[in-house]
C-alpha cells in the first residue's frame, strides 16, 4: 500500500467516527435520519460485522435467534465508546443512543479482540439470573431486543472501547 493510500485510510478511521460524535452525522443514531452518512467508508464495517456474527453464533449455541445489526446506531455506538474512554467511566454514556440495554469491552488491546475475546468473556458469565452477575449473558440472551449496534473507539493510545447496544 502506498503512504498516500495509508494517509488517507488513517484520515479517514479518525475523521469519520470524530465527525459523527460532534453531531455532524445529525440525529445521534449514527448518521442522516434515514441511517445513512452521505457515502462516508465506515473503517469499522467488517468489524461490526464480526461482532455482530459472534453475538448470534453464541445465540445460536442455544437456540436463540439471531439479532439483526442495527446500522443506523452504529456512530452513535462509536461516540459512547470514545465519550466512555475519555471519562474512563463504563456505561457512562449508556441510553444516548436510544438503547434499551448494553454491554461494553473498556481498553482491550485490538479491534479484533473484541469479537475474539470479550464478547465471549461476557458470555462465559452465564447462564444465570442475577443481572449483577450475568447481566452482559442476560443481554446477549434477551428475546426482548431484536438489533444490536457495536461501536468501537480507539484511543490515541491504542487502546479499543467498544459497546454493543441492544434495542
């Protein structure tokens, strides 16, 4: 890849998710009122993707059905993740996005490890009852939501904060 290409796939993974957490992708559901960002390349599309799948082969590992991705929150997902990092409070921008539930992985080492390692660190706390215990099982196992949306934000650091939010 050429230093040009790299420069702007680099502009583009800290533009785009920056610009929509400013309100610049409009009504806090992560882009134009129909969902859509005007054409932008979203740097973490396969990435949702993966999160999603990982969530539903879980569900599926117990008869579950799948959720749908729910697109339209995904920049909103992102700007919780990284207003999450910077107050370095978990949850801490929970609901801004219209969700009614979420689960977050706070500073893990990759993108990739999110769906490699945390959803299944969050999984292995059920089965169970007890939301203070089993709460991200609870959500990932819910039959009440139907979406889930993952964010991702990676600090200048290197650090990733991603939250799934289930509506």
């Amino acid at each position: 890849m050429k230093q040009k290409d790299r420069l702007i796939l680099f502009m583009i993974f800290i533009a785009v998710p920056a610009l929509c957490w400013e309100g610049g992708c409009g009504k806090g559901e992560g882009g134009n009122e129909d969902g859509s960002t005007d054409g932008a390349v979203d740097p973490y599309d396969a990435a949702r993707q993966r999160c999603v799948d990982r969530i539903n082969e879980l569900r599926d590992s117990v008869g579950l059905p799948p959720y749908e991705r729910w697109t339209a929150g995904e920049s909103c997902a992102d700007g919780e993740a990284e207003s999450d990092s910077e107050t370095g409070e978990y949850h801490g921008a929970f609901g801004s996005c219209g969700e009614s539930a979420q689960n977050e992985c706070p500073g893990w080492g990759s993108v990739e490890s999110i769906y490699t390692g945390c959803l299944d660190m969050m999984w292995a706390e059920g089965p169970g009852t007890d939301f203070s215990q089993h709460g991200h099982y609870i959500n990932m196992t819910s039959t009440s939501y139907t979406r889930v949306a993952c964010g991702f934000y990676v600090t200048g650091g290197g650090a990733v904060w991603s939250v799934q939010n289930f509506r």
